[in-house]
C-alpha cells in the first residue's frame, strides 16, 4: 500500500522578520484528511505558520510544499479564516453576501443573481446556524456570529484544505461545540485536511489527530498524548511547565497557553 | 422661466450632469464603504493646483488637473492604511496643493472667469465636445467598473482573505483611485473641485444609510445624484443662483435627515437572546 502523498510538507523550515527568527527548523509532513491543531502562545509564530502556507510569508530557509508544490495566493483548494477583530458597527453589508464572497467574491465581473448561488448560500449559514441572520447588518453582530459567518465563508468554496486561525476565540462553549463538530463532519465528509489554531485543546480533543504546539520560536508535533507532557512544553518553553491531566482533559500550568 | 429649457447650452449641462451624476454615484460607494472619501476630497483639492497650474502655462486646465490628480492617487494609494496617520499626510499635502492653487492663480493675468470656472463648474457653459468626451470617458469608467465589481467589492470588506483568494489586491487599491482621479476630472465641468464631494460622495453615503445590499446601494446612489444634479439645474434656470450651490445644498439637506433616522433604524434591530433565563443580581451589603 502506497503512503498518500502527504498535502503540506515542511522540510527544515526558517521564518525571520528582519533579524528575529520567528520559526527555527521546522520539519513536518501532514496527510490529506488529518485534523491538525496548532497551540501555543501569543506571539509564539501560530499566524505566521499558517501565512506561510499560503504564500503570504517566505521562508529564509528549507522546503516549503503545499499541494506538492510551493505555496502561491489564489489556490481555490484553501479555505482560510484569519483572525479576527470585530467588524465596524456601521459596515454596510448583509450576513449572505459577506458569506458569499467565499462563493464567487474572486471572479471577475458582477455575477448573474440566481436562485442556485442563494441556496448554495443559505445552505452554508444553515450548516452554521445562522440562516435566521442573512439579512443582517453584519457590524451588528455579535462576535460569536459574525466568526460563524467567516466560518461559512471559507466553507463555500469547498476547499481540500482549511486553516482556521483561532475561529473558536469569540464563542461561547455551546457555540464551540456546534463549530468544532461541524467542521470535523466536513472534514470527513470531504477527506479536508483541517489545521486550527486555538489556545485551548480540549474542545478539540475529540477530533484532534495531531497537534503542532509553537513556542519560542520551537515547535514539536505528534499526538496529543505526546506533545502535550511536562517534559516536551518544558522544552519549548525553555522553563519548568507541568502538564496536569485530570477527567480527559489536559491543564498547563506554569506557562502561558 | 423654463424657455430658457429650450436652449442646447441647457440640454448640455442636463448631459454632462446626469453623466457625471452617474459616474460618481458608482465610484463614490466604493469611496465610502472603503473609508476613503477625505482622500476623495483631498484629490480634488489638489487637482485644483494642477488646473490652475495648467491655466498659468496657457493649457486647458483639464490636463493639469487629470495629470495631478492621477499623480495624488498613485501616491496616496501607497500611504499605510492606518486611518488617523494617512489622513494626516494627505491633509498637509492637500492644504500645500490649495496654497499652490492660490499663487498659481495670482500669478495669472488673464480672464478671472477661468479661476471661477474650475473652482465651481461651469455646467452652462459646457460645449458638445465637452459632453461628448466626457461620455466617452465616463462610459470607459463605468464599463472597467463593472469587470471590477465583484473583487473591489470583495477587497474593500475582506481584503486580507481577497488575497489568499488570489485577488491582487494592492493593484486594485492603486487603480480604483486612478479611476477616482479620472472622475473627478470630469465632474470638475459641472460642478468645479472644491464642490465635488457633493455628486461624488453624498449620493452614496445616503444610499448606504439606507440599505446593506451593495447593487441597491449603488443604484440608489445613482438615481438620488440624478435627481440632486436636475433639480439644480433647473432651480438654477428659475433663480440665477449657481448650480453648483443647489446641487451641494440638496446633497447635504437630503443626507442629514437620513443620517439622523437611521441611526434610530439600526438601534432598533433585534438582538437574538441565547436563552429565557433572568439573572438575579444579589445586592451588595
């Protein structure tokens, strides 16, 4: 049996913004399908990751591969939600057309209004529980909602791979729930390959195949079971951290997460 | 009153008008929901020093107005988009252009008339070529505007996923404001650069008060510059007061009453409650 060809592939990889190194010796190999989740600190270079692969960051040094090839804007395969600050209050756009750019926001021209691209839209704020919202001002939303539509945006364009950056940070824990879930049944129902930043694991831990936890420039990947012990974080962290495991689910003490 | 209707002079100033109405109706709501009608403003002032810099030299001040603005959007366009820095910048500059305007102006000797002109439009005095190149050019600027519709829209709300999606979204910054720099070259005929903000940015920051769905936004926008830029033409004809004066003041008695309405609209939008719990809140001893 052949190995799958692996979807992102990172082979010693720096990033430096001027003289700091943000990411030192990366190398890493992730298969199609598998939910990756990236912790660690603010600052600690989760964003500039996820730049990198899609083309918006170099790196000084090492192989970067996405798709089997270097990584470029404008791959249609990537759904990517970036962090997000709140919309302005007075911003003049409903939910359904904010969701829609993920649809066709891209091409050219203005598009013929039809029945099939508003029922491709609706499905998409359905599967986000927020159908009852398409109307709305989107500056009027609440945090929670308006990272569900962002959600549905990078949905629509039905990509082979997703990178959420921090989609879970404004909802509430039932909220969570409902997106994590949701984006785990797409996940297998179209094989995506799913790379989430957060700062809390345990939400994800259901579905989480591996995690990649980024600190001080160092990273280190594997299971959950694996990464995330006292020894390793005390490694990345360069400081003594301990890592309490208690009802199924992991707290770390001593470092910022 | 209205025989003077039958003129073509007037026949060419309804033309102009409705051509310049249009044009800015569409470029004008990408102006707003992009934040950048002070830079709008700004671009008009300093297309006033290159026409009275034109004028001096012995051109026809549409040419040192198009090369100015042209030239300001460029540079504009590559300012940081931090709002408060970028307005800085551009204000300073835009206040040099006006000083540079006033002496160019001083050291001209010739017909005052021309000052007033660029200054406050001369819709009555636009001849049939004016009317026609500026259909052409107008009609140039509409037809890219609708190539661009979906990325300007897409890269003005979301411009940092408009790029992962591939959209070059630095061009599309740089070339709109050049299409704004053209605009307003022709808007400068009717209504003259320092009242451009009225037909360029009052139609649409009204129409968006009113509606979120970005075509109706825009079609409103055209239709209530339409009805700014008659009505002042024909109050015009009926009083000897300037169009230029009627048109902004319609522009601005219509957009504050709405202004005002709907900010009380948006404060009465539903916010959905999570659940039917109540909270006690337990007093302080």
């Amino acid at each position: 049996m052949t190995m799958p060809e692996p979807i992102i592939y990172l082979d010693q990889v720096d990033v430096c913004l001027g003289n700091v190194f943000i990411l030192q010796h990366i190398s890493l190999s992730i298969k199609p399908g598998e939910f990756i989740v990236i912790l660690g600190p603010n600052g600690a270079g989760k964003t500039t990751f996820l730049k990198l692969l899609l083309g918006l960051v170099k790196p000084c040094t090492g192989e970067v591969l996405v798709f089997g090839g270097p990584p470029q804007c404008g791959l249609q395969e990537i759904g990517y939600a970036p962090q997000r600050r709140m919309l302005d209050t007075e911003t003049a756009l409903c939910a359904r057309d904010l969701v829609g750019f993920g649809l066709d926001g891209h091409r050219w021209g203005t598009g013929w209004p039809s029945r099939r691209r508003t029922e491709v839209i609706d499905q998409a704020l359905e599967e986000v529980d927020a159908l009852d919202l398409a109307e709305a001002p989107v500056g009027q939303l609440s945090g929670g909602e308006q990272q569900r539509l962002l959600l549905a945006q990078a949905l629509l364009a039905e990509p082979r791979l997703l990178l959420l950056d921090e989609p879970l940070a404004n909802l509430d824990p039932a909220h969570q729930q409902e997106a994590v879930a949701l984006v785990d049944k797409i996940r297998r129902k179209r094989d995506t390959t799913v790379l989430l930043v957060s700062h809390d694991i345990n939400p994800l831990l259901r579905f989480t195949d591996q995690v990649l936890y980024m600190a001080h420039g160092h990273s280190a990947i594997g299971t959950p079971e694996e990464v995330i012990t006292s020894e390793t974080l005390s490694q990345l962290y360069d400081t003594s951290v301990e890592v309490v495991q208690t009802k199924g689910r992991y707290f770390v003490v001593g470092a910022e997460v | 009153m209205f025989s003077v209707l039958q003129y073509p002079f007037i026949h060419n100033a309804f033309l102009a008008g409705s051509l310049v109405a249009i044009v800015n109706g569409v470029l004008g709501y990408f102006l707003v929901v992009r934040g950048l009608t002070f830079a709008g403003h700004a671009l008009s002032s300093i297309g006033f020093a290159g026409a009275a810099g034109a004028v001096l030299l012995g051109i026809p001040p549409a040419y040192g107005l198009l090369a100015f603005t042209i030239g300001a959007s460029l540079v504009i366009s590559t300012l940081s988009s931090e709002t408060s820095r970028r307005d800085v910048a551009i204000g300073v500059t835009m206040t040099f252009a006006l000083s540079l305007g006033i002496l160019f102006l001083s050291l001209y000797h010739g017909y005052a008339e021309m000052a007033y002109s660029i200054l406050f439009g001369t819709i009555v005095g636009i001849s049939q070529n004016d009317v026609i190149l500026s259909a052409m050019l107008g009609l140039g600027v509409l037809a890219v505007l609708s190539v661009l519709w979906r990325p300007l829209l897409f890269s003005s709300f979301d411009p940092e996923v408009a790029e992962v999606r591939g959209l070059p979204v630095r061009f599309l910054n740089v070339f709109y404001l050049v299409l704004v720099a053209v605009a307003v070259s022709i808007a400068m005929q009717v209504i003259g650069v320092l009242l451009v903000f009225a037909l360029l940015i009052g139609p649409s920051a009204t129409a968006i008060r009113i509606t979120d769905h970005p075509m109706r936004a825009v079609a409103l926008s055209v239709c209530l510059g339409l009805v700014y830029t008659w009505a002042g033409i024909l109050l015009a004809a009926a009083s000897n007061w300037p169009v230029s004066f009627f048109i902004t003041a319609i522009s601005f008695g219509v957009y504050l009453p709405v202004r005002l309405l709907a900010g009380q609209k948006r404060a009465r939008f539903p916010i959905k409650q999570l659940g039917k719990k109540s909270v006690t809140i337990l007093d302080k001893e």
